[in-house]
C-alpha cells in the first residue's frame, strides 16, 4: 500500500453558482522512502494539491468537491479536526519556499524548533534536541545558532532551521513547495543535497514542488508534470529526462539552459497558464502547443490520462506518435 494515494482529487474555489476548478482529476501516489517531484509554471495547481494532503487549503473558501487523500490508508478528507492535528507534522510535514515569511520574527529559532517538539514529540522538547537537528541540517555551531533570531541568519540558514522544524516531528513524508527559489543557485545546490541526503538516512518519503526541471535528475525518482489543474505526464524521472512524450514536457525542458551549449536565446514557452475559469473546452496546452496547427481537433476534445508504455503516463490524443 502506497503511503499517499491521491485518486481522482478536485478542488474548487469561488461561489457555487460559477465554481474555479484548481485541481481536477489528479491522482498520484507515493511510496515510502520515494521521492517524486511536480513540476510545473506557476499556477498549475503544484501547491494547492500539496497543502491539500493535509488539508491545509482552507475550507471555505476552497471546497474539496471530489476524491480522495489517502494517508496510510485513512482518507484526510474525512477526518476530524483532532486527527488533523496528528497528521499535520506527525505524518506529513511541510518546507515552504519563502523561509523568512514563515519563520516568526521576534522567537529565537531554538524555541520555535521546540515548539514543533513540544506538540509531537514532548519527551524530546530538549535543548539537546534542538543542538542535535541544528546539527543535523548542517548549521555550524548549533548550541549559539539556536539563540539566534531569523534576521541574524541568510536566507540559506533560514531555509536550514525550517527543515529542522520540520524534522522535529519524524514525518514520514516531507512535502518541499519550492524550498529553493528565493536562494542563490549556490545555495540552492546545498540545500537540494541536504534534502537528498537527509531522506536517504531518514528514510522518508517527498514530495518536491518545483517549476525547474533543471534541478530534479539528481533527486527525483518519479516526475509528474502538472499543467492548468491537471497531470498531463507522469513517469520515472531518468526515462521522462531522457524522452518526454507531451509537448509541455518538452518545452520546458527546452526552457532550462544546458551547461556546455552555446545559445544566443533560451526557449520560451509562447502564452502564459489560462486563468481558473478560462480554460479551453479541449486539451488545455492546446492553444499553446507547437503542433496545435496539424490537430485543430484538440481544441474540442479533452484527451485522458493513458498509459502508453509501462509507467508512463500520458495526457495527449497524439501519445502514441510520441512514444
């Protein structure tokens, strides 16, 4: 049994009378120990599906119409809010991408780490404890960091102390909305490898939301690629790198520059992500797809999720021209 099963999720926001789709349809699963990045530009849906695992997207406003989130075997749609409280942290743990917006400002960093303590592991809420996941994100001299407050540390540091929240609790999946982007590409090598590491000795399962493809081969297992609220490719990650079959998936790895090319223009992906409510009746990359001129049907007909080779899963009417 997979430790996160996510079937058929959809999650609306607005009124009833004219609702905003989000998410629909997605499905996705994870298995303990396992790491599978989503990949996708910026309002794709990549993080309401993420918060969504431990329901943490409010309701209202948004409504979860459809689905469900499997955690373990139990359904986090249905639980109450006291077992809310026990998954959120317990279960499943969250690393954001803007680390000086949520860490609290006037809390040393060692009380807000024994907070996270206090609440899921109280025998362990310990100076010592604190010291010891200091150390164990690679902060020098954790017995003087942990009196420091979030302002006297970089923007690395910061993102350093939110991993050790995060850990505090042994969560047996960690969910990383982008942990890297307000960091220097040094610093965000750093932290991807202390993320990388940190899994293999702990043995949890993440999920990693990404809008960079550049930066997954070396940590994903699997990839799902998300556009417009829905998956449109899923596979593992060395085969999807090696061969995309979408034409999305495509063109954002030709987005990424390639160390050792020489090019004058780096490839952009022509139009920008439809709006919740304005997504067309078809495919929904359609009218920015570069084949859109040899298969006008697309723009009327929604193509479904197919398995087009073992593992591989494919969002396109023209998937077995792909393959």
């Amino acid at each position: 049994m997979p430790l996160l099963e996510i079937k058929d999720l959809q999650i609306e926001f607005g009124s009833k009378d004219k609702p905003l789709r989000a998410v629909d349809g997605v499905s996705l699963t994870i298995d303990a120990g396992e790491t599978v990045c989503l990949v996708g530009e910026s309002g794709c849906g990549k993080s309401v599906t993420a918060l969504s695992i431990a329901r943490l997207v409010p309701s209202p406003p948004a409504r979860y119409v459809g689905g469900e989130i499997l955690l373990n075997g139990r359904d986090v749609l249905r639980m109450n809010n006291s077992e809310l409280r026990q998954i959120r942290g317990g279960v499943v743990s969250y690393i954001f991408q803007e680390p000086g917006a949520s860490l609290n400002p006037v809390f040393r960093v060692g009380n807000q780490i024994k907070e996270a303590l206090k609440l899921h592991r109280p025998d362990q809420a310990t100076d010592n404890e604190v010291i010891r996941l200091l150390d164990l994100v690679g902060i020098p001299a954790p017995e003087s960091r942990m009196r420091d407050y979030p302002h006297q540390l970089s923007g690395g540091m910061q993102q350093r102390v939110m991993i050790a929240m995060a850990l505090a609790s042994e969560p047996k999946l960690l969910v990383a909305d982008e942990p890297t982007t307000a960091l220097d590409v040094t610093i965000q090598a750093q932290i991807l490898e202390l993320l990388l590491d940190l899994k293999k000795r702990l043995g949890m399962a993440m999920l990693l939301i990404t809008h960079n493809l550049g930066i997954v081969s070396d940590i994903a297992d699997r990839l799902a690629v998300m556009y417009a609220g829905q998956i449109v490719e899923l596979a593992p990650a060395a085969e999807l790198l090696r061969r995309p079959f979408h034409p999305y998936t495509r063109a954002l790895m030709d987005s990424v520059p390639k160390l050792g090319h020489e090019t004058q223009r780096l490839q952009a992906i022509g139009g920008t992500v439809p709006n919740l409510g304005e997504w067309p009746p078809g495919c929904r990359f359609f009218p920015r797809c570069p084949n859109a001129s040899r298969h006008p049907e697309c723009a009327n007909t929604m193509p479904d999720l197919i398995e087009l080779t073992p593992r591989r899963w494919v969002r396109c009417l023209y998937a077995k021209e792909l393959a």
